[in-house]
C-alpha cells in the first residue's frame, strides 16, 4: 500500500513519474508471491498497472486490466466485436 499512496514518492503522489521506492517495494512483492508459488499476479489498481511495465521481468505472468479495458475498447470501436 505504502507503494501506492506514500504521499512523498508513492505513485499516486507522482502521477507518471514512477520513482524507484515503489518499484523497489512491487518488485520484491513479486518475487516474494513467486516464492510462494504463485505463477500470475493480476494487477489490482491501475496505480499497479503502471509500475508493472518498470519492474524487472520475472517467470510470473501478469495479467493488467487497463491493456485489456484498451484492447477491448479498440475492438468495440473498430467492431471487431459486437457489444450486445
């Protein structure tokens, strides 16, 4: 939590500017779950999304809600899909 909404350097705090604090504290928030034996981690907030593409790889998969909000936004827009 401290990662998100730590008012000096949590994301929240930062907007965009992603600081190395909260990158830190998420990427050993991983590495600890894949100790653990988890294989995917879903990203719970779009303050997760955006560290997500800053943390170093690792063998989890991460599923992110807002490239699939995007993707299926597109496909709606584009009508790759029908929206009933």
């Amino acid at each position: 939590m401290d990662a998100i909404y730590n008012p000096a350097w949590g994301v929240k705090a930062t907007g965009t500017e992603i600081l190395p604090e909260p990158i830190l504290i998420l990427d050993n928030a991983m590495k600890w779950l894949e100790e653990q034996g988890a294989e995917l981690v879903i990203a719970g907030c779009t303050e997760i999304s955006v560290v997500l593409k800053k943390l170093k790889r690792n063998t989890l998969i991460d599923i992110d809600p807002l490239d699939i909000l995007a993707n299926l936004t597109l496909d709606l827009a584009f009508g790759h899909i029908n929206n009933r």
